[in-house]
C-alpha cells in the first residue's frame, strides 16, 4: 500500500511539475505508462501457472542546459503492480537485483544521472544513462542493448561517446561498469563478474545515419566482457572473455498512400560459449552461440495505427539479450495506436517456447503473455 501511494505521487508530480518548471535552462520531462498483463505458463516440470497484473510504471526528469556544451540530466522513476510490491530505493552504482532487466516491482531509482558534452561531431555521456540499440519496428528488439523495455525501470552505467562522420556513419562506444553483485544490463548465467577484469564491458557499434531512403537501418555491434564467462561452470575455475556480434538491417517500402512496409533481420553470433553441460543439455561439446530475428510492419495503415510481428530464436550461448532468453524461441503481434502527440496505445501477444528439452525437464517451457498499455509523455 506505502509503495503504491509514493508511485501515485510521483505520478502526481509528473502531471503538475510541468508548469512549474519556468527556468530558461532546466527542462522537464517525464512520462506514464500504465496497462494490464496475463501470462500462461507450462512449466519444465510438467505444471502450470498463470497471472494478471495492473502495471504502472512513472518517471520524471529534469535537463539542465549549462551552455552549448554541458548539460546534466537526472530522472527518477519506479514502477509499481498491484500485488506482491518489494519496498526501496535502488542506489547508483547499485545494479537492479540478480542483474536483471529491471528494479523490482514497488521500488524506484535514479534511472539517468549523467553530463552531457556535445562538441563538434562528438557527443559524450558519464554517469546513468539510457542506450538502446534495436531492429527498428512495432515491436523493436535488440540482441544487444535493450534498457526499460515494457513497463521496467534498466539502465547503462558508465561513458559513451558517439562520433558523427562526415561519410554518413555514426560510431558509438560504450565502457560500460559491472557491479561484483550483477551488471546494470542483462547480462545471462553464466556470465558471472566476481573476477576484477569483468569490472568493466565494452560495446562499439557502428549505425548508418540515412534513414530516409530504402534502407530504415544497417548497424554492426560487439559486445567485449573480458573474465566472464564460466564456460564450465561457477566452480570450474578462470572464466573466459565474451564475445557478442551482432548485425541488423532493415528497409523502408511506400506501398499504399501512407503506409509503409518496414522489414527487417537480425543477426547475432558468440564464438565462445558454456558448454552443454553447463547449460543443462544433453549432448557433448559446446552450446550454439547463434541468434536471429524477423521483423515484419506495416507503418500508418491508416493514420496513426501500426501492426508489427517479431519471431526469432537464440541458442543457448548467446547470453546478452533483454528481450529474447538464451535457447527459446519467440513470436510477437502487436498494435500500436497514436491518437495525439505525446500518447500511445499498445497491445500485444507473445509466445516464448523452450528449444530443447533440459536434463531431467518433464516439457519444455512455453509461455504465452499478452499486454495491454497506455503511454502519456510530457
């Protein structure tokens, strides 16, 4: 009850600071996404479960511009269920609870606090940041950086500078911190960071500025966790480094006064991985390390409205998604609706499938989940 009361106030702030806010270089921002969601499970020991949730996530941000190079931004946000809400203020510098996507249900944080300088064709960050680098469609995914999907609170700790060429192409680098007690990104067992090399990931991409003709995207990224991965287990000894790279494209099409198709894939490869064993399947050797998405979109079918579908698959090995958990398979509809500026509706179906059967498994995990939400942003 206490944390549904303190995410209603923020709530409250978020709609009445907006006026309030007059200084000429402090901007506000902030937004509301609230919605119901079901989920169907079988389970791998032959049970099934089943839950509904109402959702409310609430954030608000304040962006003060020092001048035309400095600026600093902080948000705070939270997110709330109706139901089985943890308490607590998640800390900088700490990660959300097991690494995962997300501080819990009932708990708020500083989602972004960092400084900004942007100079030339530089751009830099340090601190508490957003990053995200998905197939661009309805329902946009990544294999590799994914922060606050859905109704979660994620984040990137750390710097980032991108550099804007003259030849069309943005080149973006990230070191990223990894907490011992779990990185701010997902980051899947087993990766571990109890070794002072792991301290520290690194991402470079490298993502084609022109979106405006055929081509909506063509993005190349790695991924470098060095002393991560416990390729043989927690107990086995020195981990190896990992290594994700992952490629997308999608193009654009005109096929009806305003509709758009926007299609897309993407490619996703990690040359080291755990073994099976390790990864709880039968068989000798080394788990696959592959991971493919398809993107299909049909934009402003009529003004405002857009249907998207996403199915793709990731093998056991490839540790690094937020939307797709390692060795399941994945299909998504959804329909997004912009009735004004500022606002969205958003419904959705997916199915998550297990691809192999683990050791000592009754079935393979299937699940089905459907959502649906409204998004007001200030």
């Amino acid at each position: 009850m206490k944390q549904s009361i303190k995410m209603l106030t923020l709530a409250s702030i978020i709609t009445t600071t907006a006026s309030a806010v007059q200084a000429q270089d402090v901007d506000f921002s902030g937004d509301l996404r609230f919605g119901y969601a079901k989920f169907e499970r079988d389970e791998r020991n032959g049970s099934t479960t089943d839950d509904n949730q109402i959702r409310l996530r609430a954030r608000a941000g304040l962006l003060w511009t020092i001048n035309d190079t400095w600026s600093f931004k902080g948000r705070y946000a939270g997110r709330v269920h109706d139901s089985r809400n943890q308490g607590g203020f998640v800390h900088l510098f700490n990660a959300p609870t097991g690494g995962g996507p997300s501080v819990a249900a009932g708990e708020t944080t500083l989602d972004e606090f960092f400084v900004r300088a942007r100079y030339g064709k530089w751009d830099h960050r340090i601190g508490r940041f957003q990053s995200n680098n998905r197939l661009v469609g309805v329902a946009a995914k990544s294999f590799s950086r994914t922060n606050s999907t859905g109704f979660d609170v994620g984040w990137t700790d750390g710097l980032q500078s991108t550099y804007r060429s003259d030849h069309g192409l943005n080149y973006t680098a990230i070191v990223e911190r990894n907490d011992k007690d779990g990185p701010s990104n997902v980051r899947r067992s087993p990766l571990g960071f109890d070794k002072s090399a792991s301290r520290a990931g690194y991402y470079l991409s490298v993502d084609a500025a022109d979106t405006k003709g055929l081509w909506a995207q063509r993005s190349v990224d790695i991924t470098y966790i060095p002393s991560s991965l416990y390729d043989n287990g927690f107990s086995a000894g020195q981990p190896r480094d990992y290594l994700g790279i992952t490629a997308r494209l999608a193009t654009q099409v005109n096929i009806h006064e305003q509709m758009i198709l926007v299609s897309g894939f993407e490619l996703a490869w990690a040359p080291e991985t755990q073994t099976n064993a390790v990864a709880n399947l039968t068989g000798l050797g080394d788990t696959g390390g592959n991971a493919w998405q398809v993107s299909l979109n049909l934009m402003d079918i009529k003004p405002g409205h857009s249907v998207g579908l996403v199915i793709g698959e990731t093998d056991a090995g490839w540790l690094l998604s937020t939307d797709f958990p390692a060795g399941q398979s994945l299909a998504e509809f959804r329909y997004a609706w912009v009735p004004m500026s500022g606002h969205i509706l958003e419904t959705r179906i997916r199915e998550r499938k297990d691809l192999s059967l683990l050791r000592n498994a009754v079935n393979k995990r299937a699940e089905t989940d459907f959502y649906f939400r409204y998004s007001i942003s200030l």
